[in-house]
C-alpha cells in the first residue's frame, strides 16, 4: 500500500516524466517545495516498494505498477479539481483542497463523485437551480446575521 506521500511523490514523478520526459530529484523536490535529501530517502522507499528504479543513463524510471498509480493518481486529482469546481468552489481554494482530500476518498467515493460531476455538466437547469438554491442560502444566513446583529 503507497501512503499518502509515496501518492503525491508518484503523482509528481509520472507528471514530470510525461512532460519532459524524465523527473530529477532537483524536479521533484522543486515541485514538491521539499529538500533534495528528503526527495531521495523517499525515492529509495518508491524503489523499494517496486514502483520505480534507477538507471544509470535514463535516470528515474516508472515500473508499470508506478506508472499505473501514478496515472491514477493524476486522473482521480484532475477529477476530484473538476467536481470541486462544478459545485462551485473558487480556484483558489481547489488546488489547496484537492491536495487535502484526494488521499481519504475510496475508489467508489471518486466513482460516485464523476457521476455527480458528468451529471451536473450535462444539465445546465440543475447548475443554474443549485446556483440559485446557494444565493438564497447567503440571502437567509445574512438576514440572520444582520438580526442577531440588532441590539
Ligand atoms: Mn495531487
């Protein structure tokens, strides 16, 4: 079982190779904000745990079992920011969000969110309701703030 970090650092190593082709520990600790020392002992534990090696020319090199978790991982965070964003949460709490969240969601959780999410895309009257349903949700809590607020 991958934790929650050997997650981010495989979904870090499977993005920098499909972008660039490979991931160097300078990478990834850059994007992680980490340091380089704690980037390898944990590139050690990926090795380890079969999901990457080390050859001498190519550098970091998923196995297929790191590859498929970290197209998983990407997928399901690339998901979890698109549902995120249909239900309306701003952008800039998303990214923060997802990187919270995306370790404590089962696979039928992430499933049942997609549908939720395909569902809500589709069908602009039920976006709109929620829209509406959400204004007059702020109306009323303000209204009763501004009471609670009277001498
Ligand atoms: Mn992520």
């Amino acid at each position: 079982m991958a934790t929650p970090s050997m997650e981010d650092y495989l979904e870090k190593i499977y993005e920098l190779i499909k972008g660039k082709g490979y991931a160097r520990v300078s990478d990834i600790a850059m994007e992680l904000n980490l340091q380089p020392s704690s980037v390898t002992k944990m590139v050690q534990k990926l090795a380890e745990a079969g999901y990457i090696h080390y050859e001498r020319y190519r550098g970091l090199v998923l196995t297929p079992a790191g590859e498929s978790l970290g197209e998983e991982m990407q997928e399901r965070h690339a998901m979890l920011a698109e549902f995120l964003r249909t239900i309306g949460v701003p952008e800039e709490a998303v990214q923060i969000d997802v990187e919270g969240i995306e370790h404590h969601v089962s696979p039928s959780t992430v499933r049942c969110l997609q549908d939720l999410t395909s569902f809500l895309r589709g069908n602009e009257a039920v976006r709109r309701a929620l829209a509406d349903h959400r204004e007059r949700r702020r109306r009323a809590e303000a209204d009763e703030q501004r009471q609670s607020d009277l001498p």
